[in-house]
C-alpha cells in the first residue's frame, strides 16, 4: 500500500466512522515492506485539520518517522512529507508514532527511537501552527 493509498483510505475511513465531525480518530495498520508506511495514524481536529503521522520503512531494520497534514478535512493534501526524525544516529529506528491536537493549533507528535547500542528514547516534537512547522524533537 502506497503512502497515498494509505492517506487516502484513512481520511475515508475518518469521514465514514467519526462520530461528529473534526473528532475522529482512525489508526491503520498497512503491511511491512520496502519503502512501506507502517502504523499510519490519522487524527482530525475540531478546526477540520486532519493529520497523518506513520513510520517511513526502507527495509525491515530501518525506519523514521513522518507527517503530513490536510488543512481542508482531507481534500487536498501537500506533495511534501516533513521528517521528523532524520537525522538520528546511525543504527537508530524509530516506531509507534502517534499524533494529537487540542484544536487551536498545537500538534503534538510522539514515538520511541532505539538506538543501535539498545538505549531508547521516547522523542516528541510539538507544533504551534496546525502542524505547519514543527520545534525540535
């Protein structure tokens, strides 16, 4: 499933099982392979902003995190994927990204990252305009 495929199916889904519109929370689970999104999750806020954050996979040992947002529930999304962790050290990955908002305009990012000497981290990265640009992790 390709990361379009994906996006797609979840603002769908956001739109076909939200209970009333700007709450819902959808996660998508897409099958593991190279250059796969895995652990996709979508999050719509009450301001009509969806946002899709997943873990970016080149291979089974590999793996970032990224995010995109859609400012018109899901019509229109950009070309662009911001990364939010690509400059980790090498032999890190990073897993089980979730992402929330308070609809005023704060995102809020979250994942673990395990490094190559087996120390974990748990990074977050917070943003102060409907998830536009985001601080550091």
């Amino acid at each position: 499933m390709t990361i379009c495929q994906t996006q797609l199916l979840g603002t769908l889904l956001g739109m076909v099982l939200s209970p009333a519109p700007g709450h819902a929370v959808v996660s998508i689970l897409a099958a593991p392979g190279p250059g796969s999104a895995v652990s996709p999750r979508l999050h719509g806020d009450p301001s009509d902003v969806l946002y899709v954050i997943w873990k970016c996979a080149q291979d089974p040992e590999s793996g970032q995190i990224c995010f995109t947002r859609s400012p018109d529930r899901g019509q229109s999304w950009p070309q662009d994927v911001q990364w939010f962790d690509r400059k980790s050290p090498g032999g890190s990955r990073s897993s089980s990204p979730r992402v929330n908002s308070d609809g005023h305009g704060h995102v809020y990012a979250v994942w673990w990252t395990k490094h190559g000497n087996g120390n974990k981290d748990v990074l977050a990265r917070t943003s102060r305009d409907f998830g536009a640009s985001f601080g550091p992790p």
